[in-house]
C-alpha cells in the first residue's frame, strides 16, 4: 500500500510499487494532465511535480511518491477556473495538437514557482526537455511570459 | 463551446430524432431525385459528393445545430474553421455547433484528412450547405408568418420580419426539408458582414486540452478496458520461426495471448502487465531474419541506380526557337528518409460488439478508407467495421494511426465483447512507421549570357510517398504478418502530374524550356508514406537552392531574379511581401551572418508561402544559429488568422528541425534511430523568431495552408548559409558535422 496525496488530497493505492507513476496516475486515478510519450524520460510529455518539482512520470516508480504531494495539471486549476499560466496558454492559443501541453504547462509553472519573472532565454532553457512536434514553441514561450507579466 | 465528438449511435438519434416527423414542404426542389449525376451541377468541394443538406446540418430542437463532417482534427484547426463558417453563413453563434467528425456510420465520407485539401473540400462544402439551410429555414419562416423572404433578417437563429413577427429556427418544424440536395445557387454573405470568418477565433478543443479535460483518445476510459500490446519483428521481412506463449500466457493480468503467423499480441488486465507480457514473448521469439537494406550511407546510391517501376515525364516543355546555351549549370540534391515522430505514440481502442460490429476509436486520417481496409483484414463486412475519429498527438501524414486501430481490432477480435485499447511503445513508433521517402533531384539549367534560363530540367529520384490503407489489408502492417498474409499492393505515384513525388517538382517560374522527369521507384527499402508535404519539402529545396545558385552565378539579387520568371502576381506579391517584411533591402551582411530566401506555391493551386531567414554559422563547430525567420501567406480568403499564423510557423518550425537534425539512420538490416536520443528533433532553444504576414484575399477561394512553408524554409536556411559561408550545402540535413566538413574541405 503506496499512500500520497494527489492535487491536495490523500489517496493510497495497493497496486506494486514498481509500478510506472505515469500507469497509476493515468489508470487508477484517471488523471488526463499526463501523457504517454516515449517510456524513458526523453520527451516531458507526463511531466507532474513532486513537491514541487519536475518529474517525469513515465518512468518514476509509484514507490517514488509514497508520502509525498503529486501535483498533474489539473491540480493546477484555480477550482474550477483556469489558472494565470492555463490562461495565458488559452490567450496565447498556444499549442496545435495539445499533446506535449500538459508537459508544458507543468514545466512552466514549476520554473514560475522558483522564477516569478524568467527572461525569454530562461523560458527556453526550462523547457528545452520538453519537447514539441507541432512547432507551437514560440506561442508556449509567449504564453510563459504573459503569466509571469500579469503575477 | 459544445465540440461534441462521437457520441454514441443513442446520444445521436435522442439529439436528432424528433426529425422523423415528416412534413410536406412548399418548396420546389429543382433537382428531381431520378436525374443522373453526371447531369447535376457541380457543387462546392464534398457537397458534391455528398449532395443531401441533412448530411451535414442538422437543426435540433435544443436551440443547437450539429455539423457533420468527414474531415478530422489534428491539431490544424480544421473543426475551428469550418464551425466559423456555418456559424457565418447559418446566422447563428458559434457555441450553438455541435460537432461530429469523422465517424463513418455518421458523418460523409470525405476521404482522407490530407494534402492541405479541408480547407478547399470541406469548409467550401459546409459554407454551401449552411447558406442554403439558411435560406430553407427562412422560407420556411416566411410561408408560417406569412411574411415575404426579403422582408426576413436572422440573428442567432431568431427570424424576425420588418413587421416585428418572429420565430427561431429551433421552432420552426423543420422535418424533412433540409433531407433534400444542394442547388449550389445560394449566394453567401458579403464579407462585411461576417462575425467570426477573418477573426483570430479561439480553437474549439484546445482550452479543454489546456485545463486536463478529457479531449484524447487516450484519455477515454470505457469501464472494463483491456490493454493491448504487439511484438513486432526485428526487421520488416522476418518470419516468426517459434516462440513461448505458454511463459507470455501465465504472467500477471494476462487475459490472451494471440498469435497469427509472425503477429504476436498480449491482452491483459493493465498496460503495465501487457507490456511485461509482450517483453516476455520477445525475449523467447525467435525469427528468420533478412540483411538486405542499403543503409543511410548508401541510399542515394541505390535510388539512382535501381530500376524504376515508371519513369513519369512530369512536365514537357521543350523551348522553341532562342539561342544555344552560353553555359550550363548543374547540381544534385538530397534528402534522407524522415520521420512523422508525433510526440504520442499511436493509440486506439477496438470492441467487438454483440451485434458483431467491430467499434474502433482511432486518430487516423482515413476513418472509412481505414475501415475498409480492416475489415477485409478480419474478413468482415465492410459495415460491420465502424471507426470513430478521436483525436490524437499531431500525426503529420500517414504515421502509424492506422496500423494502431488495424493491431487494436485484431486483439479485439481474441476478446469479444471487451474494449481493447493499445498504444505503441517509443521504440514501436520510430521503428516501424511509414517514413518520408529519401529522395535524389537533379537540376540543370541552360543559361544565356547574361545567366538568364533558356531551359530548365529536373529529375528526381523517389520511392512512393503514398501506402494509406486505401481500402486495402495489405497496406496494414500486421495484416502482412499474419498466417494467411495480405500482399502490399503496388504503390502508385497517385494524382497526376506534380503531386506525389513529384509534388511541386514542376517550379512556378516561367522558363522559355521547362522539363521535368520523376524516377518512380515502388522498391522500398525503408517503409515509406505521405509525410507532410510528400515530395514537395525536397523538391521545393532543391528548386529554391537550385535558382539561390543561378541568381549568384547571374550576380543578381535573389528576390529580383525569381521575379524575373515568376508571373502570377499572387506569387510575385507574396515573394515581396516576406522580403520587406525582412527588411531585404536594407540588411547588410556581418561576420558569420548570412540570409535567404525560398518561395512556393502549394502544389502550384494552394496556398502561397515565402520565407525569408537570417543565420549565423560558427566555422568552428559548423553549427548554424537561425537568427530570425520571416514568411509570408497568401491561402485566398482567411478564415482564422491566427489558424493560419499558427499553421506557417509550425511548418517552418518542424521544417527547420528537418533541415537541420533529422535523418533516419539504418544498417543492412533494421532501422535504428528508435528515440528521441538516436533522432533528435528541434528544441526550444534552437527555435528562431518567427514574423508571419498574412495577405488576406476576402471573397477568393480556401487554399489550404497546412503544408505550405515546409519547402520555402528548408532553401531559404540553406541559401542562407551559403550567403554566410560561401559554401553550397546540397544534402540535408545540414548537421553541424555535415557544415565543418564542407567548410573545412573548401578552406
């Protein structure tokens, strides 16, 4: 039995602990907020924060968690609005297939947390992990900016 | 805004039944139901085919209207558009549409969603059909209010007359006048008048992407789902010789094991338990395996000397009369294989039904084609195969969607009655997708003295770039692989002249002798199929990097020798328009820095692009920095400027990231680029500036613009590295190792 808590609240699993966090969250707990994306940590497309921190879930073992705070996209909302960053990515159209968003939206949120008001450059380097097929880059970088203009 | 995506057979008649009640209306119909097609007039893209209104339109009691279209979602905003141009031409506001896409019990067939054509098919054909149910529902207001047609004006779907009587749509018994054909004699609005068409509209499925709401197919859970997983082969010929299922088949949460001849499949209770399971099988699997693939190095060398199955003569256009050539110039061009790469792997789920339907949700592009093409595989109905579109990770062409809902509906078939959903593993996906074709194109012109073309000749050297399921098992991965295998038909370079692989092989400039000779080789060493842009992206590299060498041969700047031959003004203007948006004029070059530029059409019929690109290279490294990058688009009359914006920049964005990093590397026997490490795409910190103008042409024609800026951006990075090196790179991907070799073999 893994117990953490999942967006602020508790929750506990007995699934095996080896167990990829990505399958749980995706499975057990029907988080949409974090995507399969290539199984080895090379993409960012199921990037969740684990105490705040950028983790790449896919290949994270559930065991990883046991006693800390996940948070996936949809822990990121404001209730039921949208939060500033999930705004300006709405603003700012900011995507084209959506896929790789959730990634982003995660990655940027944990570099605003520990950088309120990052440059351009800042911006690309937190998120050049992430990666982006469609070619939205510039829209995510905008989007990025405009939050942290309006905090 | 309700984007309502394949409801359930149920949810579609509950929303839409209460139009069996049938009603006698006045109207003449002046196509009788007995005229022959041939003798009906031509109607707006798909409309044609697909005549009847209530096809596509439906006006529903609840205040809403449902769109039905065969075009899908890729993330092109395509869904966006066409909801704008009902919400224009039927009077009503956009969160009024309930959309289903892509659902073959549903929606018209529409074909492939492909070759920047929804713009021109579909949103033509929902702009037809809106403004004629418009027109219906107004007769039908003035005949019950007994008011004249002229004296009707509509807001959000409230009819009112000058007289102050009133009604809406949703009140109006419609019944069975929109079951009745398309006349293509209703007029649409003027543009002043439109709300949403030329406005930079919100997409309709990105906020719920943006806050964690359930949009993918991924994402979609039915209570009981299985998780499939496949072995596939070590390399496209092996033959499976044997394998332990028994192992695969007692293992934790494995519900069946399936084998048919080489094809290898688990289905078990969680993906986790699948995937071990699949792991399993391959560490006992052991297959026949054939060494006969040329390798990346020896690509080129095996295009040029394999014999063709059709040498094309594309365009024919000898000179007539002139002076014998002063000089000739020549040069050879080449592209690797690519990869679509969608970020997601490709997914799907399938159930076979106890009505023996087989349900498939997929992200392919060609639901009904797909369909087809399955069911002959399982030896079913053709109606008894229903896929339903969901969306997916952006796919860029034909990449392995189809082969996801073909591998779904094969391990469904082990479990009747159960949802099987499957999604491939990286590996699975680089490995095994139908790549862009590696092509060879040869140009050569004849000069007068001055350096202007007397006659101009290209030739390329391509594999297919065309092998969609089209109906057939046989373009199906698996379908291949099974006891009794289904054989890849013969590939066609499909369309016509000018667009397969020879996609905009024929140059828009207007040359005194223009030749153009396409090597079509249905050989495939590496699996190939449409890749955005097909054989446009090299071609239009090899064209634009082909006339950068001329216009510096002739000593004349670049823009003004392409508009020595370029005649269409669309095309002369959308050249100009990027050039000062670059400030061409007044650049001056530095240390290191140089410029380019690349233009297309589209197929030479859709939309317009030029690109404009400064860069620095380090001749140390050999690496290239792209400075900043404009374009112009002209894709007739815009519907969502920020859609096409969005559209151009991805292009030049994924554009550049081939252009500059990607090749699929391969030995004698297998593929291996199978990651994101051994195939490397462009990061954010690489990715330029981008300044998009867009000209608007109200009023004209949808071009389509999705596969516009891939060609102009791959000749205006390499025109601009020869304008900051001096040295000619003619082999993408122009790789820092590629760049310093070159350098240092000209120093």
């Amino acid at each position: 039995m893994i117990s953490f808590k999942l967006n602020g609240k508790p929750v506990r699993t007995t699934v095996p602990e080896a167990t990829p966090l990505l399958e749980v969250l995706a499975h057990d707990f029907q988080m949409n907020g974090c995507k399969f994306g290539c199984g080895k940590s090379q993409c960012s497309a199921c990037l969740v924060m684990v105490d705040g921190n950028p983790v790449r879930s896919c290949m994270a073992p559930l065991s990883a968690v046991a006693g800390r705070s996940v948070t996936t996209l949809e822990g990121l909302m404001n209730g039921d609005k949208p939060s500033r960053l999930q705004q300006a990515f709405i603003d700012e159209q900011a995507a084209q297939c959506g896929y790789c968003t959730s990634g982003m939206i995660v990655q940027a949120q944990a570099l605003l947390d520990r950088n309120p008001k990052p440059s351009d450059a800042e911006v690309r380097t937190a998120l050049d992990g992430n990666l982006c097929r469609c070619g939205a880059h510039n829209r995510i970088v905008r989007a990025v900016l405009r939050a942290a203009q309006g905090a | 805004m309700t984007l309502k995506i394949n409801p359930t057979r149920r949810d579609f008649l509950q929303s839409t039944g209460y139009l069996t009640l049938a009603f006698a209306i006045p109207l003449e119909d002046a196509l009788s139901q007995g005229t022959p097609v041939s003798a009906k007039p031509r109607l707006a893209g798909d409309l044609n085919s697909t005549r009847t209104l209530s096809a596509w339109l439906r006006v529903n009691a609840n205040q809403t209207v449902t769109l039905m279209v065969g075009k899908v979602e890729l993330g092109q905003g395509i869904l966006t558009a066409v909801s704008q141009i009902c919400a224009d031409e039927l009077d009503i506001d956009l969160q009024r549409i309930q959309l289903i896409s892509g659902d073959t019990a549903l929606v018209p067939n529409e074909g492939v969603t492909a070759g920047s054509f929804s713009m021109p098919y579909c949103a033509t054909a929902v702009q037809q059909a809106s403004a004629e149910v418009r027109a219906i529902l107004l007769q039908l207001a003035a005949d019950k209010l007994k008011q004249p047609t002229a004296s009707l004006s509509v807001k959000d779907g409230l009819i009112q007359s000058t007289s102050g009587a009133q009604i809406a749509y949703w009140d109006l018994v419609v019944g069975e006048a929109l079951n009745r054909e398309a006349t293509g004699l209703v007029k649409f609005k003027p543009a002043s008048e439109y709300r949403y068409i030329g406005r930079p509209v919100q997409r309709i499925d990105l906020t719920p992407k943006m806050l964690g709401q359930s949009m993918f197919l991924q994402e979609h859970r039915p209570a009981g789902m299985l998780f499939g997983h496949i072995v596939r082969p070590p390399t496209y010929q092996a033959k499976l010789l044997s394998v332990n299922l028994a192992l695969a088949q007692r293992m934790p949460g494995v519900v069946k094991v399936v084998r048919n001849g080489s094809f290898l499949g688990i289905v078990a209770k969680r993906e986790g338990q699948a995937l071990a399971a699949a792991k399993a099988l391959t560490a006992t699997a052991k297959w026949k395996v054939e060494k006969v693939l040329p390798g990346d190095d020896g690509i080129f060398d095996w295009l040029r000397k394999t014999t063709p199955n059709k040498i094309i003569q594309t365009k024919v256009q000898p000179r007539v009369g002139g002076p014998v050539p002063a000089k000739t110039m020549q040069a050879t061009y080449y592209r690797p294989y690519h990869m679509h790469a969608s970020i997601g792997t490709s997914s799907a789920m399938a159930t076979l039904g106890e009505d023996g339907v087989m349900l498939i949700q997929t992200h392919s592009q060609s639901v009904f084609e797909t369909a087809l093409a399955i069911s002959k595989m399982l030896g079913m109905a053709p109606d008894k195969v229903r896929c339903q579109h969901m969306q997916g990770s952006g796919c860029y062409g034909h990449n392995l969607a189809d082969d996801a809902a073909a591998d779904a509906a094969l391990l469904a078939a082990a479990v009747p009655g159960k949802t099987v959903r499957l999604q491939y593993t990286r590996e699975q996906e680089h490995l095994w997708e139908p790549y862009g074709s590696a092509m060879v194109i040869q140009t050569q012109a004849g000069l007068d003295e001055q350096g202007n073309v007397l006659d101009w000749d290209l030739q390329l050297w391509s594999t297919p770039h065309g092998t969609r399921p089209s109906g057939e098992p046989g373009n199906l991965l698996s379908a291949r692989y099974l006891a009794k295998p289904f054989a890849m038909p013969l590939p066609v370079n499909a369309g016509g002249p000018n667009y397969a692989a020879d996609r905009n092989a024929i140059a828009l400039y207007d040359f005194p002798g223009h030749k153009v000779l396409t090597h079509f080789i249905t050989e495939m060493p590496l699996r190939a199929s449409s890749t955005r842009g097909l054989g446009a992206y090299a071609n239009v590299f090899a064209i634009e990097s082909f006339i950068d060498e001329l216009a510096v041969a002739a000593q004349v700047d670049p823009v003004e020798y392409r508009l020595r031959y370029l005649k269409d003004d669309r095309a002369r203007e959308a050249l100009v328009k990027a050039a000062e948006k670059f400030g061409w004029a007044s650049w001056r070059k530095t240390e290191g820095r140089g410029r380019g530029i690349g233009f297309a059409r589209y197929k030479n019929i859709a939309g317009y692009c030029a690109v404009a690109m400064e860069v620095e290279v380090n001749r140390q490294t050999g690496r290239i920095r792209v400075i900043r990058a404009v374009a112009s688009s002209d894709t007739g009359q815009v519907v969502n400027p920020d859609g096409v914006m969005n559209q151009i920049e991805g292009g030049m964005i994924q554009s550049l990231s081939w252009s500059l990093k990607e090749e699929v590397k391969f030995d004698d026997t297998k593929v291996l680029s199978s990651d994101w490490n051994s195939y490397p795409i462009l990061t954010f910190s690489e990715v330029p500036p981008i300044d998009v103008v867009l000209i608007d042409r109200p009023g004209s024609p949808f071009l389509g613009t999705g596969e516009a800026s891939q060609g102009p951006t791959s000749a205006a990075l390499a025109n601009a590295v020869f304008d900051a090196t001096g040295v000619r790179f003619r082999r993408l991907p122009l790789t820092p190792e590629r760049i310093k070799e070159g350098l240092d073999k000209a120093a």
